[in-house]
C-alpha cells in the first residue's frame, strides 16, 4: 500500500488534536525577507484562531459545509478507503488481493471508457511495464489510475483513469490524483502526461493539468502512444509539495490571511492622540514620527536607481549571463537555441528582416556588446516577436516563445533588472 507520510509532510497545526498553543508549531526562521510578516505576528494570528476553535463546539458545525476533500481525508484517516499501488509482475509471484483489484479495475475501465476496446484495457493494465494506484473502499477496488514510469525522458504518462460510476462526486478523483502526484514525486518524476478526451479534459484542468505543454517535443514523442480526438496535457509536479495535503494547507494560510486582516483593521480604526508638538513652536517632524503610520503597514518610499546607476559594465554583463544561462536551460527554449537553418526553413528570412537568436545573444555578450539593459532586451524581445510573427498561435513554436518570455521577464524581476 502507498503510504503518503513522507518526510515532507507539513503538519497541520489548525486541525492537530490537543495543539492549544502555538509553541509546538515550526516555523522557518528565514523571516528576513523583504515584506515578510513578523513571525510574532503570524504566530498570533495563529493562537487566536486555534483559541476560536476551542470555542465552537463540534455540533454546532454544520456537517454539510465540509468539503469534499476533508471528508475524503476523514474516510482514509479511518480506514474506509486505502490506496494501493499495484500491478503485475513476470518475475514474482502476484498475491490474491493483488489480482483481484486488477480483475476489478479492468471491469471499472471497460465500463467508464467505452471508446478503449476491453482487450487493449486488459493489456495496459496487466502489462508489467505500467502500474495502477488503486482506490480502494471497504476492501472493495473502485476506482484507479494506470500509468506508466519513463524514467529515462522524466514523466509518467497516464492511460486510464475512472471511478465507478457509483462513487463519483464525491471528492475521490482528486485525491486518487492527488495521491498518484505524491508517488510519482517520490519515484523522483516531476511531469505527468495524458491524453484526454473531451469529457475528461475538464477534470485534469482540475488537477493541475494544462494543453500547453512545457516539455520539449522531442523528450515525450514516440514513447507514448497518440489518440485521435484527443488533447495532450501536460502536469507539472513541484517537488516541494505534498499534494495529499496542499488543499488544507491553503484552507489553513486562507484562514490565518483572514486573521491578520482582522488584526490590522482594528490597528487602523484605533484612535491615538493628537499631535502636541506644534503648539510648542515645532515647525515640522518626520513622517515616520507620526503615531500610528508603522503600525498600519507605512513605509517610507524610495525611489530605485536603474541598475545602470548601480552596477559596473561587468556586474552588468554577468547578470545579463545569469539570465541568458537560466533561459538556456528551460524545456521550452529548443526553438531560440541557435539561428533558424535557411535550408530547412527556406522563407523564414524572406518575412523575418532582423532574425535573433539565444546563440546570437551569448556572442554579443562575450563581445561587450550590452552597455546597458535596454540593448539587451531589445535583442531578447526580438526573439519571441520574430517567432510570433512567422508561427501562429496553435504551433508549438508560437507556445514555447510565450512559455520562455514569462520565464526570461520573470527572471529579470528577480534580479533587478526591470523597472517596477
């Protein structure tokens, strides 16, 4: 069985048993952080919601109003569910339990998905290439994912995925997937893909998944097999994440948001005592002197040099090369690597007059050629237009250009290098 307490795990301290302080709680001492809140600050926020909850008594709350999600968790804390990764095997001997939740997972599959012909069902299913994360009820299978480890290019593809028809809206979808992210993050896996049909492309845009894929064609091409009338989407896994549990860790940030909110309205609506020092012939005071500024969030405002002001030629040039080797690096950067070959592409210089290039750029670095930032970024935005331009907006090429400038704009941010 699949046991998701990974030493990841983030405890949840708004729903532990017996937790009346927050002095048990961790938190991470990197609060140094520009505009981060004050540790004591959260860590009050977080007592007085723990003391309002000590307050309400259990049936008082309505149990209509808990969601899908905590109920699910509820039903696996107390043992009515379990998850299961299972699957076949030519080398071992398979248990009973084992073959019976494959027997009726084939059975769940052929009824939830008409369109797959039951033979091609049954060899996925018990091929031993692939595995399936069993839902299972009251000892009973209903419900699974099967997919299949390519370890070698970095995903996992997904090629069933059903609950019976029964145990549907009930909240166990996500958290099978939820559990599946959690497994395939521990195999050390970070991208799931799938193909989708049209009645299940509503459910994976649900659990994260999206149609712009961000993996290199190249790496998933020819390793799964393509549907008709289907879309190929595309998951990507955060490793820091624990998926199981990340719907109540937002509940509980949403809840301490709402305290702090709370906390800081009352700071603002509290009435402190005029100024005096004017009618002792002061003629003027600090700003940050004023009662009360500070304490509903004041801060004096600075007006930041442009980083040319800041920095020598060769600091300059040396973030401009953090930026060109972080792009490099990117799956979706396989377009821009060098300069279009006019032999396979024999128009494209005939529309574009003023091609650009990631391979152009780094020569122009090591040439001294950017003495400032906008030089620099005129030659990076010269890419992504010129493919915009040449390629519409349904190619890969067209998805990768936009995909690589949230990435490039993004990381100009972070080092200071775009004007605010």
């Amino acid at each position: 069985m699949w046991n998701n307490n990974s030493n990841k795990a983030t405890r949840s301290f708004l729903n532990e048993p017996n937790n009346n302080s927050s002095s048990s709680i961790d938190f991470d001492n990197d609060n140094d952080k520009e505009n981060d809140l004050p540790i004591d600050m959260v860590r009050g926020a977080i007592d007085a919601i723990l003391k309002s909850q000590t307050a309400i008594k259990p049936a008082v709350l309505n149990p209509f109003n808990v969601s899908h999600d905590e109920s699910v968790k509820a039903e696996e804390l107390k043992g009515i569910i379990e998850f299961h990764c299972i699957g076949n095997s030519l080398t071992k001997e398979i248990d009973k339990e084992t073959m019976i939740f494959l027997l009726a997972l084939q059975s769940i599959f052929g009824q939830q998905l008409p369109e797959m012909p039951p033979t091609y069902i049954t060899r996925l299913l018990f091929d031993p290439k692939h595995k399936t994360m069993a839902l299972v009820k009251k000892g009973q299978a209903i419900g699974g994912i099967c997919f299949r480890f390519f370890a070698t290019q970095g995903f996992a593809e997904i090629v069933f995925c059903a609950i019976a028809m029964p145990e549907q809206v009930k909240g166990y979808g996500s958290h099978l997937m939820n559990h599946l992210k959690d497994y395939i993050l521990q195999n050390g896996i970070q991208h799931l893909l799938t193909y989708a049909d049209c009645n299940a492309i509503g459910y994976f845009k649900k659990q994260g998944f999206s149609d712009t894929i961000r993996l290199a064609r190249p790496i998933y091409e020819g390793y799964i097999k393509e549907y008709d009338s289907a879309t190929l989407m595309h998951c990507e896994l955060h490793p820091s994440i624990v998926n199981t549990q990340f719907t109540s860790i937002i509940r509980q940030q949403s809840e301490i948001l709402k305290e702090l909110i709370v906390q800081r309205q009352k700071d603002v609506e509290k009435v402190r005592p005029g100024l005096t020092c004017f009618t002792q012939g002061i003629a003027s005071i600090p700003i940050a002197s004023i009662p009360g500024l500070k304490e509903i969030g004041w801060q004096p405002e600075l007006l930041p040099a442009r980083v040319e002001e800041l920095t020598d030629a060769a600091h300059l040039s040396s973030l401009f090369d953090t930026v060109l080797q972080s792009l490099r690096r990117q799956a979706s950067a396989w377009p821009f690597l060098s300069p279009v070959n006019a032999k396979d592409v024999p128009d494209y210089y005939v529309h574009i007059k003023y091609p650009m290039d990631l391979k152009t750029v780094g020569e122009r670095l090591e040439r001294g050629y950017y003495k400032t930032r906008r030089l620099f970024m005129a030659d990076m935005a010269r890419i992504f237009s010129n493919c915009r331009d040449y390629n519409s907006p349904n190619t890969d090429y067209y998805r990768c250009a936009n995909t690589l400038e949230r990435h490039y704009l993004n990381k100009m941010r972070q080092l200071g290098l775009m004007d605010k």
